[in-house]
C-alpha cells in the first residue's frame, strides 16, 4: 500500500499541494500546517499524570486528584488546549471542517502514547440527535488513524448516550458534573477486556469521561484510561 501511495502523494505537492490551514502559507511534512504554526502547538509534557492536567511540573498526581481522585486509572493528552490548536479544534467540531480534523488526527498519530495500550479503545458516544445534526462524531473519527497507527480496535457501539445534554461549553464544573449525570450506559451484551481507554477530542472539568468511567468500571473493567487530543488548563478563577 505505501508503494501505490508514493506516486499519489508525489503528484500531490503538485495538483494539491500542502496548505497552512492556520495562515495560508505553504504546509510542511505532509500536513495542511506551515512550520512556523505547527512550531506554536502547545503541547502537554508537562502534566499530572492521573488527569493530564498541564502544571508548571509534571506530577503523578495533582492537586485536584489528591483531593478527590478521578474514576479512571491514568489519561494522555498530548496536547494543551490553547492556540493554535483550539482554532482548528472548534473549526473541525462546530464548523464541520473536515480538513482541520484531518490535521488534528495527524497530530495526534504522531505523538509517541506515554502509557500502556489499552485492549480497547471507546470513543465518547454522540446522542443520535447530535449525531444526525453534526454528521460525525469528532472524537471517533479522530481516533480512527490513531487507533489504526498503535493497532488498537476501536469501537463505537459500546457506549450509549441515553438523553441529549445541554452543550457542555456553556457550563461550569458543577453543571457539567450534573448534565451527563446517569447519560451514558453500556450495551448488555457486549464482553469488555480489562483494559479499556475512552476517547474524546477535549478534555475540560472530565466530567464527561468520569461518567463513561463510572459506567465502565461498575461493569467490572480493570483499569479505564482517559485519552484526548487535548487538555484544558484549569481556569484561573477557580
């Protein structure tokens, strides 16, 4: 396959070439992202390992996590959510530009993953209204060329969502803990591994995927990890 694909992307640079999605300028190593705008990526080396919270240190856990630990196990997020990234993140999730969710799957392919692989990956399911409404689900197909590139299945149908929630972005931590309250459930005839990740494209307060967890763990999985493209910082005012 990468023999036929050579020729493919030979003629590209040419018919199609490379262009920043960012500033325009010509892209760089086979993406639609200069060098200059993919040099101002923020990434998250520096964070707490429970929760993938960026700190000034890095740390096994955090504050927060010291306080009331999370439901899973471990999270990755290799990256911060802040410019550039969070432009093509709300491109590609509220604007249905495709060719940044191209980028950002890119990206997150190339990260070398910090933590063992899980068995199974489980992307954060839509409700079937959002579903029709946006067309994808961002965090699934964000996951397909990562979970393809470490050889890890991935599936969609594991968890449910039983209700439409309001949108998260408009909550605090608290609204957000009480919105996916009792939203997500299993399908009861499905065997689950012992070690399972759940897939989203942000990660903000984690109320979303500490409700997966929960659900995943009462089911007697082992050990739930938390991956996302990228983790917001914690707000200033709390």
């Amino acid at each position: 396959m990468d023999a036929l694909m050579k020729p493919f992307r030979y003629l590209q640079r040419f018919v199609l070439p490379w262009r920043c999605l960012l500033c325009g300028a010509a892209g760089s190593d086979g993406v639609d992202l200069c060098a200059d705008c993919a040099a101002e990526l923020p990434r998250n080396r520096s964070c707490c390992a429970r929760c993938a919270l960026p700190l000034a240190a890095p740390a096994a856990m955090c504050g927060e996590c010291l306080r009331r630990a999370p439901p899973w196990d471990a999270a990755w997020a290799p990256f911060r959510y802040g410019w550039p990234l969070d432009r093509l993140e709300s491109r590609y999730k509220f604007g249905a530009d495709l060719a940044a969710g191209r980028v950002l799957s890119t990206l997150w392919r190339r990260e070398p993953c910090p933590i063992d692989l899980p068995q199974l990956l489980l992307a954060v399911p839509l409700h079937r209204s959002r579903l029709r409404q946006r067309g994808y689900n961002q965090a699934l197909e964000l996951g397909r060329p990562l979970a393809r590139e470490l050889g890890v299945p991935l599936r969609h149908d594991v968890l449910q969502r039983l209700h439409r929630t309001d949108a998260q972005t408009e909550l605090d931590a608290v609204g957000r803990r009480r919105n996916v309250r009792g939203a997500f459930a299993l399908h009861s005839d499905i065997a689950l591994p012992a070690h399972v990740a759940i897939l989203d494209d942000v990660m903000t307060t984690g109320a979303t995927v500490a409700e997966c967890a929960r659900v995943l763990k009462r089911a007697g999985v082992q050990r739930v990890d938390v991956w996302a493209l990228a983790r917001a910082p914690k707000p200033r005012n709390e």
